[in-house]
C-alpha cells in the first residue's frame, strides 16, 4: 500500500498471483494483458475476466513485449541468466503468434550476435526499435556499454547508437518524431 496522499484515496485490484518476475504488459485488441515471465521463461495471458493461462513458452528470459501491427506478440528475450543448473541462452527478439507458436525473428544486429534484448516499440510503419543492454558480472552496476537498434518489419536489424549505459525502456512518440531511451545504468 502506497503512503497516504492528500485527495482522493488510491484502491489496488490484484489481478493475478504466482507469477514469476511479471515485466513487459502487452494489451491485445480484445483486452486481453499478457505479460512475460522473466523467472519462468514464459508469457502469461490474463483475460478480461481475470483468468491466468500460459500463452506461450519462450525459455530464456523474456522481458519486453508489444503487438506488431501484423497481430503477433514480439519479446525481447535476453537469454535468461545463468545458473548452476543452466546455460544462459542466445539474446533474441521472437515472434509469437496468436496460437501461441514462438520462433526466433531476430538474432543478430549488423551481423553480430545480440547480448540481451530487453524492451522494444514499434513505429508507425511496422519497424522496431530495442534496446540490448549487456550485462556485467554485478547486472546493471558495471555493465558495458549497450545499443539501441532498429529493425525493418523483416528483420533485418542494425545497431542505430551505442555506448548507453544499459539501455533498458524505449518508446516511440505517437507522432513518430522523437525515439526516447531510459538508459538504466546512470542511477
């Protein structure tokens, strides 16, 4: 419960539990929220009547998600992180589609291997832009420089600025003028 503010009082709806590490809500037309789970390398469905389904199972580590306008769900994968019992995966951007069917759309950037897609938004011509922060050895504190990169609506993506401190949200202005990046690691 937030501290008390002057006004009017503020109420919170649960409306969903046990999910694992929840990031990256993505509305579809008929109001659905799926949401990705870092912890659990899946995206959850929440439908309007509150009820939890698995969507689709990504492995890794899906972060970002947002509806391209062709109708499918595309994440940000940064590969999981590792641990004694797995290997950390490829970073990747997917391609979900509306039967839940996931497969790897993007890859690489300039012909390099991606580090560790986190958030993505798209134009109003169907390009996306993602961030792809690169994680040091303490996460965020002390991690490389990352990249901001754009894609055209095939996939074909390049690196369009480099040497952000973790790059983590992005978004695109409604009129498409401005390109805005939280970069994370200058806290």
């Amino acid at each position: 419960q937030p501290p008390a503010t002057k006004g009017a009082a503020r109420t919170h709806t649960l409306i969903a539990e046990n999910l694992k590490f929840p990031e990256g809500p993505a509305y579809d037309k008929d109001g659905n929220l799926y949401v990705v789970e870092i912890g659990g390398g899946r995206i959850s469905k929440i439908d309007t009547n509150g009820n939890v389904s698995v969507f689709a199972t990504t492995g890794g580590g899906p972060n970002g998600a947002n509806f391209g306008p062709d109708g499918n769900l595309y994440v940000c994968n940064n590969g999981g992180f590792p641990s004694r019992t797995r290997e950390r995966e490829a970073g990747r951007v997917e391609r979900v589609t509306p039967d839940g069917t996931v497969s790897i759309f993007i890859s690489e950037a300039d012909g390099e291997p991606l580090n560790s897609p986190n958030d993505l938004a798209f134009d109003a011509h169907g390009n996306i832009y993602f961030t792809d922060p690169v994680w040091g050895e303490k996460g965020i504190d002390g991690s490389p420089p990352g990249h901001v990169c754009f894609s055209d609506a095939q996939g074909n993506a390049k690196r369009i600025h480099t040497g952000l401190a973790f790059p983590n949200g992005i978004g695109v202005t409604s009129d498409g003028a401005r390109l805005l990046v939280r970069e994370s690691g200058t806290l």
